[in-house]
C-alpha cells in the first residue's frame, strides 16, 4: 500500500483549486437512471470512489464517458438492462445505494445489496427504505440485498417524515419523488448544499420540487425525465480541509472557488480560534491572525451546523492550540479513531464515548501513523505539516476515496511532501 510522507516546513503561501463535490458528485450519477435521455456532469471531482460510481452504474447497462480528463461525465441510461446492484461493487462505497431509489421509480423494481463505506459506525439504510415504503414500494430483505418493487402503476406520493435527519435518504427520497404519481412531503429533510444542488439538477432535467435547503421539500411528480447538463458544485469539505493547512503551518492560502455560504459553521470556529477568513473574487483567503491558535469547542451536527466531515482535521488543528477543546461528535458513533494516531506525534487526547478532550501541546513530533478512514487520512497529513520532523502516513488508500491530487495541491503551496509507492 502506498504511504504518504511529510515533513514540516514551515507557513504554506499560494493558491489551491478547488474541485467538484465529491458527495454531490456521487448522488447526480445516479439521477441518470431517471431518464433515457443523456445527463452531463461537469466540474466532476477525479476520485477512486466516482470510478466505482461509474463500474457500478455500467453494470446496470448505463453508458457512462470519463471527458475532459475526467472532469465532465457524459451518461446516458436509455437501455438498463439489469436491475441487480451487485455486492461486489456496492460494498466499497455506501454511496451506492443511492441507485435504489431511481430504479424502482424508473421501471418499478430493483434488487440493490446492503452498502459498504468507511467504518464509522453502523450507518443503517432503515431510513431509506422507510422513505420508499411511504411512496407505496414493497421491501423484502434477503440474503444481504434489499429487493424492492413499486406497485401496479409505479410509486405513488405520500409524506416522508424522518425521525432523523439523513442526507442520502433525503437524496434517495427525493430522487425516487420526482417519477412518483402525485405530491411527495419529505419532511425533517437535509438541508446540505449537495441536496440543494441535486435539486437543481432534478429541475433541469424536467422535475418540479420546491423547499431544497429548508427542512421541508415539496415534490410533484411528473411522468418523465429529460437530459441535461450540470455543474457540479464545490466541495465544501475539501474546502474546509484546505483552509486548515495555513491555520495549522501559518501563512496565507487562497482556495479558489472557496464561497463561505458553503462552510459558515466552520468558519464561525475559524475565527474564535484566532483565523482570518476573507472572501475575495477568486475565493477564500486563509491565514493566522495570532502565532498559537485558541481552543475552541466543536459539536458536530446537520448542515447547517459543523459538519461531522471536518471534525478530525479540525482536531489536528486543536492538537497545538492554546488551551483545551471539547469536541462533541453527534453524527457518526467511532469517529475518533485518528484521535490514537495523532497521539502518537505527541497530541494530548483523552475520547470517552462520544466526546474527545484536547488539550494543545507546544509542537507536534513526526512519527509513523495509519489512516483509519477517509477524513482521518487527511486530517494526519495536516497535523504532519506542521509537525517537527517526518510524518509517514501509511494506508492512503482512504485518501483517493475523497481528494484528489492532495500532493500536488499541498506542495503548489509549499509543503514537503511526498507520495512513496508501496512494496
């Protein structure tokens, strides 16, 4: 397996681009099984899990095109000739679920297997299938798979209320929507960017759908999809993660395409902790208003509070700030697993259940660490940079699942590091 090496060295100055979504990314190409029609995708991040989008959704018979060095996805869906998400594919990435949905409002029936993805917890599908079953599908769970079909004239519209919120269930509920006979109420909805984004997509290609980005989502069905084209926007969680590595090493970085609406919690937390964040034609711009950072306390929650996604690179940051912080994780159960790596460079954290206590040291050390999922992989890689001495974070597999070029990004800025094949 490959490692990543890193060495600190010092404030980082220059500009990083940011990409497309990689979340919304991955709920816009299932959209294309709504149609027959082509639906184009452009802005797409190039990742090891858009690859595996991609395997899963020609294994259903959809044409999917990789243009423009990967960063335009041109699909179509006209001639889906099986309707059996396959275990094999499914279980490298929860995303694939999102398919469900879709085919079962498309032609009225699917076998889809229960999802894998990092491990962080148990992140049932319940609330997916519940928000099917609201729409008239019938569920029988077998042998690992979820064999679903709609009845005799496809979904009908009724009210989806979530007892919790859930992006991909909103997503699912919301794709499946947008074919079923009369209005859908999807209550106790997401309200994430990608949602919003999703929407927009939807409405291009013929949807109706009111209230994306509030906690109520109104969708009149419609007989059919068109084909479309649509930019995928930018990826706030990559955004959030750059935006770190001046706060952690000092400096100035631009992150262009950077827009607060997207991180506004986040940079809430900047801020109290002594990071300036200016919004600029270009993007943001990031530096360190003081030479030691404050302690701050973090609580992860829905969009549009801190996302659950930022919370390990934020703690890497918190590792060296001055003072103590509280990080409360209410999204995902075991999300602290890189909490013992970045002890082993010197970090001061004590985790008890669904809380983690950092207290700030002086100076991370350089040492051998694992990445133990995809946030938790890069949030190593931030505490290395500002870490005296060699970092070597092993494992970076979970890296590709989410940033792309992550070495060329960091070095452009001026940060040693490096990416050393494995054996």
């Amino acid at each position: 397996m490959d490692s990543i090496i890193v060495t600190g060295n010092g404030p980082l100055s220059g500009q990083i681009p940011i990409a497309g979504a990689k979340n919304a990314c991955l709920t816009l190409m299932p959209a294309t099984l709504l149609s027959e029609e082509p639906l184009t995708l452009t802005n797409a991040p190039r990742l090891s899990d858009i690859r595996t989008m991609t395997t899963l959704l020609q294994s259903l018979g959809a044409e999917v095109q990789s243009l423009q060095d990967g960063q335009v996805l041109a699909m179509s869906s006209h001639d889906i000739n099986n309707h059996t998400a396959d275990y094999d594919i499914v279980r490298k990435m929860r995303a694939s679920i999102l398919v469900l949905g879709p085919m079962l409002a498309r032609d009225g029936h699917a076998v889809v297997s229960l999802p894998g993805g990092c491990a962080i917890g148990a992140r049932p599908v319940d609330l997916h299938l519940r928000a099917l079953e609201a729409m008239g599908a019938e569920l029988d769970l077998r042998d690992g798979y979820v064999h679903a079909k709609a009845p005799s004239g496809g979904l009908r519209g009724g009210t989806v209320d979530f007892p919790l919120v859930s992006v991909g269930a909103t997503e699912n509920a919301l794709m499946a929507a947008t074919l079923a006979k009369g209005t859908t109420v999807i209550k106790n909805a997401a309200r994430e960017p990608e949602i919003v984004d999703l929407a927009d997509c939807l409405r291009r290609m013929g949807a109706q759908i009111e209230g994306d980005g509030s906690p109520t989502i109104t969708v009149q069905g419609v007989d059919r999809l068109g084909g479309a084209t649509h930019r995928v926007v930018t990826d706030r969680i990559e955004l959030g993660t750059y935006m770190l590595a001046p706060a952690i090493c000092g400096g100035e970085v631009t992150l262009l395409g950077g827009r607060i609406d997207l991180v506004g919690a986040f940079c809430e937390k900047l801020d109290a902790a002594g990071i300036s964040v200016t919004e600029t034609p270009e993007g943001l711009t990031v530096s360190r208003k003081t030479d030691r950072t404050k302690a701050v306390d973090v609580t992860t929650e829905p969009f549009p509070g801190f996302p659950t996604d930022l919370q390990a690179q934020m703690m890497a940051l918190l590792c060296t700030a001055d003072g103590t912080s509280v990080l409360e994780e209410k999204i995902f159960e075991n999300r602290f697993m890189h909490a013992p790596e970045l002890m082993r460079m010197g970090a001061r954290i004590d985790v008890h259940g669904g809380h983690a206590r950092v207290t700030g040291v002086e100076k991370l050390k350089g040492a051998p660490v694992m990445a133990t999922d995809l946030r938790a992989s890069v949030s190593l890689i931030l505490a290395g940079l500002a870490a005296e001495g060699e970092t070597v974070v092993n494992r970076v597999y979970h890296l590709d699942r989410g940033y792309e070029h992550v070495v060329r990004k960091l070095s452009g800025v001026g940060a040693k590091i490096e990416r050393v094949k494995g054996q």
